[in-house]
C-alpha cells in the first residue's frame, strides 16, 4: 500500500527536477489544435533542434483561455512560468529566441505570468490576477494545462490517486458516500440530483454486479467542459470513477463518450492503459482487494444519449432511447443491474473532495449548491474560454469580469444558459447567483454548463428557434409532444421570423410549449420547450414586432428587413450599385441612389461597401 | 403486498402496490385514454395520451407507466389534462390522412374513436401527411406507414411475442418511422407474415392483403368453378363480427351464406386436417421407429414454417414433411376431387378461407404446385369474408343453414382441434395412440390445451415414454428450437403455431386484443370438438375412401407427391 505514496515522492522529486529545466509547454487540446497550436508545436521543434537548445517540450490541455489560444509557455529554472498567447508559428521563435537566448519575455504577447515562489517579473500581470483568473477558483481545472495529460507520473505527482488510495485504505463504503453527501455535491450534467443520495441508492440496491457510468456525451452546442476535463486531466476522472465503485460495490465502470472527441478517447485510452499496468485500476487494486475495470463506449453523437437510460440502451447495442423511470439507474440500469451515472465533471469532483474534505468543498458555493463549477463562455463575449468558479457567483461577474464584457462594445442582450434545455436570462437578472434553485426560478437551468452571451444584434426569436430546430433534430422520436410538437413549435417559430405569423401564433406557440414541457417522456423533450418559454418571458415585445410590425428590431430574421439608402448620405458614388448581386439599386452618378425592396435579397454586401454609411437596414 | 389508498376524482380507491393509475383507475370506473398502451404489452408510455394530473407533481403524469403511491391524489380529466390530451391527438392527427371513409379501420379505429371522445373538430396544426409508398411486397400483409402513429405496439409484438425482429425504428425526430429491418421491403425482412402486428396496430397502417376483388372476379366468371375450404378456426371467431359469441355461428349456416355470396362448392379443410393426422402420425411412428430427426415438429403453421427457414435453416428436417391441411386440401381439389365431381381442374379456382395471413403466403410458395396447376389459388381471411358478407348484406348469423358439397366435407372433432394450440398434437396423440393398438378410454389430452406459452406431456407408446411440448406464439417456439439446436431437446414431438393461442388467433381473425378473447375462441374449439360424434381422425370415413381409391395407402408414392413437401427459404416471391 505504500508504494504509491513512494511513487509519488518520486514522481514529485522528478516533477521538481524538471522545474529546473528549460520547459517550453504547449497547450493542445481539441482548442488548442484548432487554433493551430500543432503548428506552433512543430514550428518550436524544429527551432529548438536547429539551434541545438536543451529544452524540455510538453504538450498539456486547455488553461481555459480559448481566447488566447493557441497558449505557449515558457519555464526557466529560477523564473516565473510566462504564458503567451495567441502565438503563431513565427512569432513563437520569435519570442523563443529572445527568451531562450537572451532570458528577455515579449511582454506584448504575455497573457501573465504565474511566479510559483519565484520573483515575479516586473510590469506583467499574474495569472491569477487577469481579469479571467480573478474570480476563478480551480478545484476541477487545477490540473489542467499544467500536467501533461498523457502522463500519469504527473496527475500522481499532484496528488492524483491519494483519495482512492485513502478510500481502499482507510475509509468504509459508507463513509465514503457520507462523505459524498456531506459535501452537498451536485450532479454537475443538468439535473443536479444530489450525488451522494445516487450513490446510496446504488449502494442499497441487492446484488453482486453493478456498473459505474461516466456520461461524456456532451452535446449542448457551445458546451465544451468535459472534453477539456478529459483532455487535460483524464485520470481525475477514472479515480472519481474507481471511488464510486468502491462505495456502491462495483467492479465496473464506463466511459460513455461521444465519437467526435478522438482526442479524449485517445487520453482516456492511454490513462486506463497506464493506471492499468501501475496497478491503481483493474484486479486487486493496489493490494485491497478492490478490483474495478473502465471500458469506453463511444456514442455515435445523439444529443438524446446524454439522457441516462437512452446512454444505457445505446452502451447495450440499442437504438439510443429513453424509457420511464422508475425503474431508475440504481435499481435496475445496465444490462438490468443497479448501476450509477454521473456525469464527467461530477466524478471529477470525487477525488478533491475525498483528499481535501467534504467541509472544504461545502465552504465553496451556496447553501444549497455547493462547490465550484466549470461554464464554457461563448458567444459575443470578448474572452471565450473556461471558467471555473464558485457556485452562487453572479451572472454579471462570469459575463463582465471573466468574459470582459460584450465583443465591439455592444450592448448585452442575454445570456443563455443551460444550452438546448436553458432559458435565456435578461440584463435585468444579471445579478441573479448561478446556483441550480435560481436558475430554474428564472425558466433556465444550470445545464452542463455552456453559457452563450447575446448582444444587442440578436433577434431572440431567431434564438429560440435555433434551439427548437437542434431539440428537434435530436429528439429519439418517441413520446408524441417531443417529436411532433417540437416540430410545430419550430415552424410557428420559422412562420414568425419569415413574417408569417399570425396573430393567434404566440397563444398556440405558448400552449405548445407548455403541453410539450409537461407531458414529454425524457428530460429532452420535457426542457426542449424551456428557450421559447425565456424568451417568451423575458422578450415578448420581439416576437410581437416580429407578427404585428413585421419587423426584426435586431435585424437579423432577413424576411423582416428592408434595406434603405439615406438619400442624405449617399453621394452617388455607385459602389453599391456595381456591388448589388440582384440589381436591386438604381441611381445615377452623384445622385442619390434607390434600392428596389422587390429585387432586394437582403444580402447586405452593399451596407458592408458603402463608404458614408449611408445604407442601413431597419 | 401493501395496499395503497388514493384518490381518482374523490373517488377513494384501495389497490395493491404497484398497480398503476390506469389499472387503479379502471377498478374505481374512471376511464383514462389510451393509445400506445396494450394490455398484453410491456408499457411503453410514448403517445402521452393518458395524462392525468397528480398533486404536488410539476408535469402531468402517463397513467399508464406510472405506479401509485400512499395518498396519491390524481385527477383524470380537469382542464388543464384535458387540453393537452386534445393538443396531443392534434399532433397525432395532423399528420394521420383524413381518409377514415375509406379505410378499411373506419369504425374500428381507435385514433378515430379517440378523436372523437375528445372532440378535436378543428386542428391548429397544418396537415402535414407523409405521402409514402405502400409496402406490397408480402403476399400476406400490407404495410401503409402513412397511417402509422407510431404507437410501438407492432415493433412490441414482433419483437417481444414473436422474437421475429421484423419491425423496428429508423430517424429521428418528426423523421421517425416504424420500418422493417434496415429499412429493406417487408418481405426482405426476418418477417413471418403472421399478422400479429395488424392485431397490435391501433389504425390501418398495416392490414391483410385484401382479396375480395379477385374473390369477384372468379366468382363472376360462369366458366370457373369456385371451390372453397374452410378452416376451423375461422368459423368460431367470425360469430363475433356479426355481435355473437364465438361459436355462435353454426357450420351449416356458414356454408349457407358461402353459397348465397356465389361459392359454387364449399368443402372443410377439416377434412384435409383429418388426412394430416394420418400422414403426419406415421411420419412420428416412423421417425420414433428410426430415431431419425427428433424432435419432429409439426409444419402446419406457414408462420412458424417461415420463422423456422429464417432463424433456423440448418434445423429444417425437423419439421415434418407434411404440408399444411390448406396445402394438402389444395393439391387434392384439382386432382381427386376434380376427377370425382367430373370437372376440369382447370376451371377450379381454388379459395380457401382462412385465420391466417401467413397462408396467403403459403398459397404463392413456389413448391405448391403439386396438382400441376397452383394447388390454392387465393386465400381470405376471417375478416375478408366478414367483409364480404356484410357487403352482400347477408348476416350469416341469420341464415337456416345448407350443407357443404359431396367429398372432403367430412371431418371429425380431432380435425376441429386445428384451430387451438395444442389441437395438432392431441388430434395426433388420439390417433398415434390407437394406432398402436387398442383404444384410447379418455380422449382429451388437457395438458396440451390452455394459453400457457410452452406446454408438455409424456405418453406411452407401446410402453414407451413419448414427450411431447406444444408451443404457441414464436418467443415460445424459440426457446424449444435453442433447445434442439443445443442438443438438448428432451422432447420427441412438438407442435408449433406462430400465433397467441393458435389458429384462433391469427393474424386474419377479427380484431383481437387479449389474451382473455382467445381463451374465449380456444373454449369453443373444444365445445365444438366435445360435440361431435367422431372425435379420432382415423374414423374420417371419406378420408379412408381417399386413402382406398385414390392414393393407395398412407405414406404412399403418391401421397408423398400430393401431400408433403421439403421447405427451404424462398426469399423472393417468385
């Protein structure tokens, strides 16, 4: 039992040595990659082998700062850890060689600098102080983009593996799962079932097999939390795993996971390998006498197989569908066997508690939500990214302090909240805590976390019906209200934004909504309603401009738009006109020119080539 | 079991734990709708049509799928349940043709029925029907998935009763549709054509392949002589389209209202079931003489025929060589009956009148030609002749009664025993049994009836134990057949029918929905048979002539010809 501790030590000794090394790290996750940090990978290679430079390269996941990816960073021995961002290939020699060579950082290209119990650098941000960072806490992130992924010796070296090694040392099933529960953690996918009462009632169900399930099939559009977590800390979550199969009695676990994140799949591989052959998963593990075993399932990418009873029916080989609960997972779920889903972050979340304590985590978040959570910014917000903070922070501070407030200065309109299932939340509520009760008092829900901020230049009706077209799309097809009415819901919604509505469309959209949202199977269909509810609520004004003016105040719905040359403004310069695809715009030289609305196709080219700013659409 | 209290529209009720509010509701008298829900299902809980309201429950709750609980306090039918049922139906309906004048579920119809209780007058939903073709491709049934609702209760029959697999789901979303296995053509698919699924369907989407036009046409035609057989079960079961108790209908005045809609002859194929036993009984002797091929299993059924050549075509010597009674009937009229009644068997058309679905299918099997002309040449179901009569305004329920035409009309009660599971095996067992010596003191073999899936006896041949199984619905035939593939099959005989309860249910009878309305049938079968002065199919005097004029002996060269068959897989209909 001893010897993890050992390897630890060692692990920890080697960490510290290679501290003292020249360290280029690199982060590529899927967000890194996309922003071409491979380029930059190979671009710092091959600099570092031409110039002969005794450098040590690391690759690590997602800091959170999507915004400033791809990140590189610099380590010297004796100084602060620099983080660069949006680096490309060029720049990056470039700002190797002179922080190699002459030990001199590019301060216009640092996004701040973590000192670790060094002299910080004069002039330069710490990390931890950006506006990003500041309201952050990293519980679940902290590994991530610091260790290496693919490394176990690291997650071990930060304390990986400690909490499973005290759990099969020292702690009973049951105290485990009081534990659990006395730290209030919260299913972190949605619902927000307390986890501790899960895991009892898997614990309590009879019998000699059951199964652990780690749903990764994360589907909300912009929701992007548990790929960075299985990216950059894979092995966090195999131990939430193996804890978990401790408390309820299980010997096997797995990893539903959706086909698209190669990457994750890749990491999640190689960590079971790696725990695997170090002895800290599959028989007896580390001597106790617990054996656990983690496979992976990878979903073929139905937004539904996120719902826990479809996931089962999908990891059987089954068309992936809800069926009625009860019964529930912990009575009869997998292969008819009592079996316990949580989602990624959820189990992410078990070995911090286990090593630090339940009143730790308890002291973090509100009273009924507690610790902290991951939120995947997007949209019109300037730093994009993910961040990690303590539950009951308001919306304002995440939008304005952690995103930096709206992109090109426009003005926020909403944030929606919750992904497909959410609602979206007006500038009135910003001060509102993000804690699962108020979202839900607002007609949105805490999700898996993804947030897309909306400025001014968004028609919420367009909103509501993007996300009915993805519930739709989505839906398994089988309860009535979910596969037809979501349907009817989504074209009321494309009558409106087409300038069709009628005025008894709102009344049918609304009773739709309601019907659908009450009566559907599955938490798909029964929150699929819940973005047209929001903004029924909070923007009712559009979508009555949009069926009784025929107008979009955002002008976004291009049925809705009319294109209108200032005749004040225009000089007759005719760019417009030779620009016009449909020949819509008339006019002679140095005269005002005219738009034909019945030729007009909305495209807007001539709004982008006008030079007096002169066209405008309204 | 603890009992629980609740309330159903202030009407206190006391149920066992785990009832469900819709059984709690029906014992307080409240009726809930329903739709997807089947009383002899799994329930699946996806139309929503049962709603009701529970207190201190957010969303309304399906009646069907969930279980009281102590102090349950539900409403049935306020407003608020009300108007998303109608909602719901709206949905439902505007995309379900308006066609009710003329589909063949018009009245019978439960989205029709449902529509109507629920008053849907208007729709606030724009029609949106999906315009796809018809799937023809079975000889026996007819798939129209522009009516389907997508209930899941023939996807639950096939696959669950049936173990056939042939249904299933393909899309997602307002795209979802209920195909045949990876989407091919019905008849591409594992699908035995046993017409469960017409039962299981609340509309028309899918149905027997109807056949009373060329039926007309035949009959219509001074130069053909139309023939027909008709099978036990289908009798019985027609009493009740016409409002009477199954049975209620008496032989002769079925054969009355046959003659009256234009059949020139109408024969039994009792008779041939007669002529099965005897064929079939010495097939048994034989193999258990020889210990060839055991167990033998019987291969009346053209369902379980079929489901045998799909799912176990290595085991197909297994099944007896004798054809169907329909089949055996078939190759007879053209040949031996034909010559005694002096008529061209060329001009015979030869109809049969059958429960079954699946023998539309047989009838076109390419080996059925053993009279040289197509040995059947079309088959109606139970509900087909129902029609026809209702059509030609005859309610046969009404008629005096005739008598069926000279030759292969005779049959005994062991004949009648066909159209109940278990009727095969004790029809042979009566035979095999005295066949052996002696005669047998009591004649009904109870263990062998009943609506249990697989049920067993052991007899004594010659002081010899014979076991034999009799199984009914084809989850049920599985697990005997995984047992003979195994190896470890402790049986000799067994007797298969594809359908719930037999020929009494199949998938060409009146629409049935329990397993309560085929024990009803099954108990006729054997009212029937009691009631019958020659209960043993070795005293059929006219199958005796047969046997003495016309083909020599039993097992005979030509009753090989005439009467048996080797089945391997057809997959086209060709």
């Amino acid at each position: 039992m001893h010897s993890l501790k050992e390897m630890r030590r060692e692990f920890q000794r080697a960490f510290n040595v290679s501290t003292n090394r020249v360290k280029v790290a690199i982060g590529l996750g899927t967000c890194g990659i996309a922003a071409g940090g491979e380029k930059v990978w190979n671009a710092v290679n091959e600099y570092v082998e031409n110039e002969g430079l005794d450098v040590d390269m690391m690759s690590t996941g997602c800091l959170g700062m999507c915004y400033a990816e791809p990140i590189m960073e610099v380590h010297m021995p004796g100084e602060p850890r620099f983080v660069y961002g949006n680096v490309k290939p060029e720049t990056a020699v470039e700002i190797l060689e002179r922080h190699l060579k002459y030990g001199r950082p590019s301060p216009e290209y640092i996004v701040g600098q973590d000192p670790r119990g060094f002299e910080p650098a004069p002039n330069i941000m710490e990390l931890k102080d950006t506006g990003f960072f500041k309201s952050q806490v990293k519980t679940v992130l902290g590994r991530c983009g610091i260790i290496d992924p693919e490394q176990i010796a690291h997650y071990i070296a930060f304390g990986g593996y400690e909490a499973l090694e005290k759990v099969l040392s020292e702690m009973s099933q049951i105290e485990v799962i009081e534990e659990i529960k006395r730290s209030g953690l919260r299913g972190r996918g949605g619902g927000g079932f307390p986890t501790g009462r899960k895991w009892e009632a898997a614990y309590n169900s009879p019998g000699p097999k059951k199964y652990v399930i780690c749903n990764a099939d994360e589907g909300d559009p912009g929701a992007f939390m548990d790929r960075s977590i299985l990216e950059g800390d894979p092995h966090s979550v195999l131990e939430g795993m193996a804890i978990c199969g401790y408390a309820i009695g299980a010997d096997e676990g797995y990893i539903y996971v959706r086909a698209e994140y190669p990457l994750a799949i890749k990491r999640l591989r190689k960590a079971i390998q790696d725990a695997e052959a170090m002895g800290i998963l599959g028989d007896n593990i580390l001597d106790s006498g617990f054996s656990f075993r983690i496979r992976i399932a990878a979903g073929a990418g139905a937004f539904v197989c996120g719902e826990e009873t479809a996931l089962m029916h999908s990891i059987e080989g089954k068309r992936g569908m809800p069926r009625v609960r009860p019964p529930y997972p912990a009575q009869s779920g997998l292969w008819g066997k009592p079996t316990n889903i949580n989602n990624v972050e959820t189990y992410a979340n078990v070995p911090g508690i286990i090593r630090k304590g339940a009143d730790w985590f308890a002291a973090m978040g509100t009273d009924n939500s507690k610790g902290s959570k991951v939120f995947a910014l997007t949209g019109k917000i300037r730093r994009t990214g993910l961040a990690e903070v303590p539950i009951g922070i308001s919306l304002r501070d995440v939008v304005f302090d952690i995103g930096g407030g709206i992109q090109n200065d426009r003005k926020f309109k909403a944030v929606q909240i919750g992904g497909p299932s959410g609602g979206c939340i007006p500038a009135s509520h910003l001060d509102t805590p993000i804690d699962y009760d108020s979202l839900i008092q607002l007609g949105a829900m805490m999700g898996s976390g993804g947030l897309v901020v909306m400025d001014e230049d968004t028609c919420m009706v367009d909103v509501a019906r993007y996300f009915l077209k993805f519930t739709q799309e989505e839906s398994c097809g089988k309860c009535t209200p979910c596969r037809e009415g979501t349907m009817r819901m989504l074209q009321i919604l494309e009558r409106i934004c087409q300038g069709q509505g009628g005025p008894e469309d709102i009344d049918t959209l609304e009773n739709l909504a309601l019907v659908v949202k009450s009566t559907s199977l599955c938490g798909l269909g029964q929150s699929a309603p819940n973005p047209v509810l929001a903004t029924l609520r909070y923007f009712r004004s559009e979508y009555e401009e949009h069926i009784f003016n025929k107008k979009c105040p955002a002008g976004i719905c291009v049925e809705l738009l009319d294109i209108i040359i200032d005749p004040a403004a225009c000089k007759g310069c005719t760019l417009c006109k030779n620009v016009c695809p449909a020949d819509a715009i008339t006019g002679e030289r140095k005269k005002p020119h005219s738009i034909d609305p019945e030729k007009c196709i909305k495209c807007q080219a001539c709004i982008m080539k006008c030079p007096f700013g002169a066209i405008t659409k309204g | 079991m603890t009992a629980i209290t609740v309330s159903i529209n202030g009407i206190k009720t006391t149920v066992p734990e785990g009832t469900s509010i819709l059984q709690a509701a029906a014992g307080a008298g409240v009726h809930i709708p329903t739709l997807c829900f089947h009383p002899d299902q799994e329930v699946k809980a996806n139309c929503r049509i049962c709603v009701v309201e529970v207190e201190g429950r957010n969303n309304l709750a399906p009646a069907c799928a969930t279980a009281v609980s102590e102090g349950m306090v539900i409403k049935t039918a306020t407003r608020r349940v009300l108007a998303a049922r109608r909602t719901i139906l709206e949905l439902i309906l505007a995309r379900h043709p308006q066609d009710c004048l003329h589909c063949s579920r018009n009245g019978t119809c439960e989205l029709q029925q449902l529509a109507a209780e629920y008053d849907v007058r208007y729709n606030r939903f724009p029609r949106d029907e999906w315009q796809l073709p018809l799937d023809y491709s079975t000889p026996g049934i007819v798939r129209d998935p522009n009516k389907c609702v997508l209930c899941h209760r023939c996807i639950e029959v096939c696959t669950a009763v049936q173990t056939v697999n042939a249904l299933g789901l393909a899309n997602r979303g307002y795209d979802t549709q209920v195909v045949p296995s990876i989407d091919h053509d019905l008849f591409e698919s594992p699908c035995v054509m046993c017409g469960q699924c017409i039962h299981a369907c609340p509309v028309a989407a899918i149905t027997e392949r109807d056949q009373i036009d060329e039926l007309m046409e035949a009959i219509s035609d001074p130069e053909k002589v139309v023939v027909t057989q008709i099978a036990p079960a289908v009798r019985l079961a027609l009493s009740e389209e016409f409002g009477g108790e199954p049975g209620r209908l008496r032989m002769e005045q079925l054969v009355d209202g046959l003659q009256k809609i234009g059949f020139d002859y109408v024969l039994h194929t009792n008779f041939a079931a007669d002529l099965t036993i005897w064929e079939e009984g010495h097939e048994l002797l034989e193999r258990l003489q020889e210990g060839r091929n055991l167990p033998m299993f019987t291969s009346c059924c053209p369902g379980w025929v079929r489901f045998a050549e799909v799912y176990y075509p290595g085991l197909l010597n297994h099944l007896s060589t004798c054809k169907s009674p329909q089949q055996m009937f078939g190759a007879l009229v053209k040949t031996y009956w034909a010559e005694k009644m002096g008529i061209d068997p060329e001009k015979i058309v030869s109809v049969s009148i059958m429960p079954c679905t699946a023998k539309k299918y047989e009838a076109v099997r390419p080996e059925m030609i053993d009279s040289r002309y197509a040995d059947v040449d079309m088959v109606l179901t139970t509900r087909e002749i129902a029609r026809l009569f209702r059509m030609t305004g005859i309610d046969p329920l009404k008629l005096a009664g005739a008598f069926p035409a000279p030759w292969m009309g005779e049959y005994t009660g062991a004949a009648v025993l066909f159209g109940a599971s278990g009727g095969v095996m004790e029809a042979a067992l009566r035979t095999v049994c005295e066949l052996q010596g002696g005669t047998l003191e009591k004649i009904d073999f109870c263990d062998v009836r009943g609506m249990k899936g697989v049920k067993e006896a052991t007899v004594y041949l010659n002081g010899k134990p014979v076991r034999v199984a009799v199984a009914h619905s084809l989850s049920n035939a599985r697990v005997l057949m995984e047992q003979v593939a195994a190896g470890e099959s402790p049986y000799h005989f067994i007797e298969v029918m594809a359908c719930p309860g037999g020929c009494i249910g199949g998938g060409g009878q009146p629409l049935t929905r329990t397993d309560r309305d085929r024990a009803r049938r099954m108990q006729a079968i054997y009212d029937e048979d009691r009631g019958r002065q020659r209960r043993k199919a070795h005293e059929n005097q006219e199958v005796k002539a047969l046997y003495q004029d016309y083909l020599g002996s039993v097992m005979s060269h030509k009753a090989h010809e005439l009467l048996h068959t080797r089945y391997t897989l057809k997959r086209k209909n060709t």
